[in-house]
C-alpha cells in the first residue's frame, strides 16, 4: 500500500521554519512518520516551501513528489492524479507524532473490514491519517471514522503542542516503568 507523506506546507503557526525538520523528542517531525510508515510504500509530497525537506528525504532515499504548494487536500489530489495512484492509499501529515504501537497498521486493517472508499481519522478534532481510494479522487468519498485515544498521537502545529508531545511522552515513559 502507498503512503503520501504530506510535507509541503508551510509551517506559519509554528514558526520555527520547515515543519518537517523540527525536532520533537529528540527527532524531526518527519522521521516520528517514516518511522510509523515503514511497512507501507512512501511517497513525500513537498513543495516550494519544503525544498530543505526534499533534499534531507532524498538523502534518505525517500521518493518525492514536488506539488503546487496550494494546500492539504489539493496537493495530495495533484499527486494521487499527477502519479496515477488507482488503488486505497494512505495520506498522512508529516506532523504528528503517534504513541501508540501500530497505529497506522491498525487505521488500515480497519479501512480494509468497512465498505466504504475513504476513512478520516479522528481523536478531538481530525487527525492528519487518512486513507482514500485514487481510483475515485474526482468523487466525493463517503468516509468512516476511526476514532483514536488523545494519547495516541498529536498533531504538532504550535510549540504548545511541542510542550504537550513532551509531556505526555514523559508520562508514558513513567507509566511503563512501573
């Protein structure tokens, strides 16, 4: 199964320049995701706003796909038609980082048991994991949702949420210690 790895946004809320190359726990954004996204096949999705972001995936051996730099939903639209994806594949936000073992694996085994052409998922408001079928990106997808834990995983968009990756990382580390 393809992964887009979204990662051509342009970071305003959080300052502190391309997105994907800021470190949280110790890593960059960007490597929390490949990490989750190592059973899938992974495809980037950057732009002109991301260009030290291509080059450092690059390196890394990691496929890129230069969109328009529009946005979200219209970058990965460009992609999925540009690269001629006709089959469910996973849009992912280069911008979380998830706590929960095999969460990713778990969003698809689950797409895979429901009827439907799209899932979004969600914890208190959506998530940035998402799983579409290419085969059906210029029609409206019905979508299931998959509703996750707030401790599963957090989307990185402020350095509030930094300080709330860092805290919840903290008390997960106690907790498996006893």
């Amino acid at each position: 199964m393809i992964a887009l790895l979204m990662c051509g946004g342009k970071g305003k809320r959080l300052g502190m320049g391309e997105k994907p190359l800021v470190e949280v726990l110790g890593r960059r954004l960007v490597d929390h995701m490949l990490d989750n996204l190592m059973a899938f096949e992974v495809i980037a999705v950057t732009s002109h706003h991301t260009s030290r972001t291509e080059n450092y995936l690059k390196y890394q051996g990691i496929e890129c796909y230069r969109a328009k730099g529009r946005g979200f939903v219209e970058d990965y639209m460009e992609a999925v038609k540009e690269l001629r994806i006709f089959e469910p594949l996973i849009v992912a936000s280069s911008d979380l980082v998830i706590f929960k073992d095999n969460l990713i694996e778990d969003i698809v085994a689950f797409y895979f048991k429901s009827d439907v052409k799209a899932l979004q998922t969600v914890s208190q408001k959506p998530v940035g994991i998402n799983i579409i079928d290419g085969y059906f990106i210029e029609e409206e997808q019905h979508e299931v949702i998959y509703k996750i834990d707030i401790k599963d995983a957090i989307n990185i968009n402020t350095k509030r949420d930094i300080k709330k990756a860092e805290e919840l990382w903290t008390s997960l580390r106690r907790r498996e210690r006893g």
